[in-house]
C-alpha cells in the first residue's frame, strides 16, 4: 500500500478536526482577554506583559517566540498540501487559488479606500483569514456543511498564510543587518545540506532552527519568519531504508505533534496577550476611526466580495468547478466566514503601527468587530444553506477521526 495514500487522508482530518476545536479555546481566550483589558485588572496585565525577561518582554516572547512555532507549522502545512494534499495540481489551486487572491485584494483596496498617508500602512490587516475561527464556527453547524466546502476553505486558509508570510516578509521588515542576515544564511544552507544527505532525525533541524530564529530576530526580517524558512527544509520523505508503509516521514511527524501545543496552548496565549483591548476606556471617536471603519469593512465586505466573487468568477468561466454537493449560498457563506481575520490580522497589526498604541487598538477593535459579525453571518447563512447535488445524491458528511 502507498504510504502516501495512507497519510494525506489522514493529515486532512486531523486538521479539521484540531482546527475547528483550537478555534473554540481561541475564541474563549478572547472573550477573557477583552474581559480581563476592561476590568480593574487590565493596567496590571498590561504591565505584566511589558515585563522583561531576559533580552525580551514577555509580549515579545510570545510574539516573537511562541510564534515563530505557529509560522512553522503554517510552512509544514503549506509544503505538505502544496507537495502532496489538496494545492498539488493545478486543477486542485485554482479554485482556492483565485478566492484566496481576491479575499487579500479587495479587502486591502476597501481599507486603502478608508485610509491615507501614516495610516495606509495597515492595508494587509484585513487581507487575512483565521482557519481556526471559521473551522470553529463549521464545527457548530454539523453535517449542515459539506466536507468539500471545508477542505476548500482548508486551502484557501493555506494559500492566504502564504501570502500574509510574503507580505510581512516584504512589507513589514526593518532596516537589515546584514552581518546577522549572512549568518542566517548560512545557517540556512547547514538546514538544505541536512535535507540534501538524507538527515532524518527532526533534532538537527530544531536545534540549527533555534540559531536560525536567533539570527533572524537580530536582522531586522520579523523572527517568525524564520519558522517558515525552518518548515521548507524539513523532508517529505520517508527514511529511505525503511519505506514500509508504517514509517512517517519528518514532516508529518513535526507537523502532527505540533497541532495540539499550537492549537491548544501557543494560540490562545497570543489571544490572551493581544486581543486584551480596553475598549471602557477609548473615546467613541475610535468606533468611528478610519483605521477602525477601514479594518472591519475590509473583513465584513472586502473578505466575502473577494472571495465568493473570484470563486464564482473561476466556476463560471470554468476555470474550475463548484465544490461537490455545495450550492451558491453555502459557498457564499464559507466566503463570509473568510472575514473572521483574528490571529493573523492582529499580528500584522502589531507590524503596521509598532509604536502607536491608539492606532493598535483601533486596529483591533475593527479586527474584533469584523470578525464577530462576519463569524454570525456566515454560521446564519450556513444554517439556512443547502447543498446541490449533481447526478449521485449528496449524503450529509461528517468529519471521520484519525482512527477510522
């Protein structure tokens, strides 16, 4: 039996089933952080987070540190589906392909629209979806949401990491050290030798990672990048002397024993670090804000234009075809749960606007208000949705565990 045909299937599942469970602790792990910013307690956590601890706040550790392992399991997932999963063909990318590329301009150009000179400079916060979130908010609806719908907004997730790892690669990045660039480099070529000779066992390359994050936090480029860079050297293969069916190779062993540390632990902490706005104490001025009305449009209008426009734009000129047993309206309402932005887009906000606290919170305030209106949305529309089916009848689909 072909190991690979034994591994996809099951890589798939599980991440459904982890993502839509971490999206409901991270939606937990905001609800507390926005209750702890807005009670007596919110200038003492605030305080804790500016805390040093060692050469770094607390913030700065987990924004820096902790997810730097979030970005590496983004690149596992992405080399694994882009490799050998659900982008490894042409056919297979267009579809999610073209949606992820209109749910990254559209909302960017609508926040532009909002937005000029200093403040421009958060175009890319919209532009990003949260997998956790809306896999957490499919999860609600049952069988109500066909399988293909949810690998569909799986790849389309993938695709729009990917280019939110682009934009802060060459957006976001401050002035170079090339001294620390170089050695990252180099650091880099010893991870591609490991590749190259075969290396197999996964401590060579976490250990060389941990110098190659170094190196990169002191060059200017964001350090989570570096786990991105990490995640496109690890191998795909298995051992190549012992190609039985049993054996996994690094990456699926790296990216399976990540899920659950960043799911359940790494995501909900950077929640409770960076969605903890005390919004009690802003003036009204900032509901109404361009960065606040550019942000929450760019996520509530731009996210599902883009999206369902391009996606329908691709099946009527055939380019692909519509995701079996889903009609018009369930995939209009997967369009608007790509309007959920909370992980990725409050991380670029702390990017665009690093030394402007007033700017941050209106930022996230949008990010938090449209997110949650694009989430009930889309689970509304889902709700009342109904699938097509094409010649062979549709059965309700479920999402079947790793053991079965």
């Amino acid at each position: 039996m072909n190991p690979k045909a034994q591994v996809r299937p099951s890589a798939v599942r599980r991440f459904l089933q982890s993502q839509s469970a971490a999206g409901m602790v991270l939606m937990a792990a905001a609800i507390v952080a926005l209750l702890i910013a807005n009670s007596p307690l919110g200038s003492r956590y605030e305080a804790a987070l500016e805390a040093h601890a060692g050469p770094l706040s607390l913030a700065h550790w987990i924004n820096d540190g902790l997810m730097a392992i979030f970005f590496l399991l983004v690149g596992l997932e992405i080399k694994r589906e882009v490799l050998d999963g659900q982008l490894s063909s042409w056919p297979r990318r267009i579809l999610p392909g073209l949606a992820a590329a209109g749910g990254m301009a559209v909302p960017a150009l609508i926040y532009l629209w909002f937005n000029r000179g200093p403040t421009a400079a958060g175009w890319a916060i919209p532009a990003a979806t949260d997998i956790a979130f809306a896999l957490g908010v499919i999860a609600l609806l049952g069988n109500r949401v066909p399988a293909s719908l949810r690998v569909f907004l799986a790849a389309l997730a993938i695709i729009d990491d990917l280019g939110a790892v682009a934009i802060i690669a060459f957006f976001y990045t401050a002035k170079l050290s090339l001294v620390d660039l170089a050695a990252a480099t180099a650091v880099l070529g010893v991870l591609i030798g490991f590749n190259r000779f075969g290396v197999r066992p996964l401590t060579p390359y976490l250990a060389a990672g941990v110098i190659l994050w170094v190196f990169v936090l002191r060059s200017g480029i964001h350090a989570t990048l570096a786990g991105v860079v990490l995640a496109m050297t690890i191998p795909m293969e298995c051992t190549p002397a012992r190609p039985d069916a049993g054996t996994m190779s690094p990456l699926h062993r790296l990216e399976r024993s990540l899920h659950v540390p960043v799911g359940f632990l790494i995501l909900p902490i950077f929640g409770l670090a960076n969605a903890a706005v005390p919004i009690l104490g802003l003036q009204p001025g900032v509901l109404a804000a361009p960065v606040t009305l550019g942000v929450a449009a760019g996520l509530l209008v731009g996210k599902v234009t883009g999206v369902f426009g391009f996606a329908m734009l691709a099946i009527r000129l055939k380019l692909a075809d519509m995701p079996a047993c889903a009609g018009r309206l369930q995939l209009l309402g997967v369009a608007m749960l790509c309007g959920i932005g909370f992980t990725m887009s409050i991380f670029i906000t702390l990017l665009a606007f690093p030394g402007d606290p007033l700017l941050r919170a209106e930022a996230k305030i949008g990010v938090l208000a449209g997110s949650l209106l694009s989430g009930l949305l889309g689970y509304l529309i889902l709700r009342v949705a109904r699938g097509e089916s094409r010649g062979a009848p549709c059965r309700p689909h479920r999402i079947v565990s790793a053991r079965e």
